[in-house]
C-alpha cells in the first residue's frame, strides 16, 4: 500500500528504540497507572518493538502476550525482548488493529501506545480490543493529544513547501483529543476510569527531532522518487536547525493522551 505508516517503522525498527525514546517513558506512566489487579494475558495491539507489553512485564504477573503490529522487522524487535523472559509465552502477529486474532474475553489488558493514530479505522481497532478484553479486564491507551506539537506544524506551514505541510497535516490529523477518546471507549462498551492529557516542553538538538522524523515518517512521502524522498527530510532537517534558539536547541511541545478503562462485568 502506498503511504501505509508500518512502512516506516519496517525501515526503522532497529533504530526505532532509540530515536523515540521518550515513548518508553508514555509507557512507563501508563503502565503505573493501571488499576491495582493481575493481568497474566496481555494484549499490545500496534506493539511495535513492544515498549507497553515490556513494561507490563516489568511490573510482574504477565504469562501470556499477543502482539499484533504490521511491521514484521518491529515484531522481530519485541520477540528479542521477550526471549528473556522465559516464563512469558508470546504469539506476535503481522497484521492490523482490526483483526488481532485474539479471541472473545481473552485479555486481562489490551494495551495500545503510541499507535491507535496509524490506524485508518480508530473506532474499529478500540471496539476489537474491548471485544478481546474479558470482562473485568483493562485497557490502556497512550496517543499523541490535542494540539500536539503545535510549533512545528506551525514552522513548517510558514514554508509553504507543499511536500513538507504532508509532515504538518500529519501531525495535526495523529491527535486523538480526550473528549473524542473518552466518547470512543463508550461506543465500544467500556468504562472509562481516567482519561487525561500531558503537555511536555522539550528541548532537544535539531537533528533529534529530524532523525525521529526519519524513524516514524517516512511513509508519508513513499510515493515519491527516493532523490525527492531524501529532498524533502534534508529540508525539514535544516528547517529545524534554522528555527533552533541561540542555545542550538530547538523548543517543541509534546502532548499525549492516556487513557485507562475498563470492560463491564
Ligand atoms: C510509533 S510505533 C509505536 C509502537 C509501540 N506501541 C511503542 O509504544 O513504541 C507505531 C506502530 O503502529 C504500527 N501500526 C501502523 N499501522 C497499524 C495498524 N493499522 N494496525 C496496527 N498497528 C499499526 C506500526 O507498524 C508501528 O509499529
């Protein structure tokens, strides 16, 4: 498919731990932020190199996963992570949100970070893991927020370089707001317990943010010739670093949405 965001990460997934580091941290505060409980089965759909699933692990009690995510080299990832955890048993699935393979009332927890905006069908991906969740168990949910990374958007509209606004309107069309999020869990039959958003300021080196747009964006051009591919990162990479403070560093605004709910009895 043309366009298909698991394309990026199937070229990044080696890379893909370091260059979004800061999803490890999303991950860490969702998982602390579970309802006390046991979750042995876990599900982590769009699990990536499986950052949630891990922390879960980490926190003790997981026996069983399912991982689904599309890219095969990021599940290669997660199974190495997981290899040394013997006691966990682990099925990793190449396919979509929407068809996880779990079955009815399987999961303790279905876990989705930092993925529910890939999915072309939002709706759709939260009504299969509320249909794989038993009842009791639990959902958490970590996405990019409202408003998210506003700055950038903004710096990159001001061009008016057409190839560069697809990153700009990318970043607008990945927020899931929590009035929608909140609304979604109810549509697809669960309770929300929390719903809430984070803003971070961060300031990091230019390059930082250009090589995590490398790691997490390149489908967005993927129908362009590779010279116009390699055109448009090299122009957002110095757009970065021109827009960077005296200090070399460049200043964005980080917002993400958490959520955790639960699967009426
Ligand atoms: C930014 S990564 C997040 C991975 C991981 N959950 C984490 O927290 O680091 C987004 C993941 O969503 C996956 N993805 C893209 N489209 C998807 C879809 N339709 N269904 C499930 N996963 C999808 C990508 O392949 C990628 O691994």
């Amino acid at each position: 498919m043309v366009n298909d965001p698991a394309e990026s990460f199937d070229r990044s997934a080696l890379a893909y731990e370091e260059l979004v580091a800061l999803n490890r941290a999303g991950s860490r505060r969702l998982i602390a932020a579970l309802p006390d409980g046991e979750y042995r089965r876990v599900l982590d759909v769009g699990c990536g190199t499986g950052f949630a699933t891990m922390q879960a692990v980490a926190r003790g009690g997981v026996t069983e996963v399912i991982g689904v995510d599309p890219s095969q080299p990021m599940l290669d990832v997660f199974a190495g992570h997981l290899s040394g955890h013997p006691g966990v048993t682990a099925d990793l699935r190449a396919t979509d949100a929407e068809h996880t393979g779990a079955a009815d009332d399987w999961a303790d927890l279905a876990l989705s970070t930092m993925a529910l905006h890939w999915m072309p069908e939002r709706p759709a991906a939260i009504r299969e893991m509320a249909r794989a969740l038993r009842p009791g168990g639990v959902l958490g949910i970590l996405a990019p927020g409202e408003a998210h990374d506003r700055p950038t958007v903004d710096i990159i509209r001001a061009t008016g370089d057409a190839q560069m606004a697809r990153l700009a309107d990318s970043i607008v069309s990945n927020e899931i707001p929590v009035a929608w999020l909140t609304a979604a869990l109810r549509d697809a039959g669960l309770e929300p317990v929390d719903v809430w958003a984070e803003t971070r300021e961060r300031v990091v080196p230019p390059d930082a943010l250009a090589d995590r747009m490398d790691a997490v964006a390149t489908h967005l051009w993927a129908d362009l010739p590779d010279e116009d591919q390699r055109d448009v990162l090299a122009r957002v990479r110095a757009l970065f670093r021109g827009a960077a403070g005296p200090d070399g560093m460049y200043r964005y605004r980080f917002v993400k949405t958490f959520a955790v709910a639960v699967k009426p009895g």
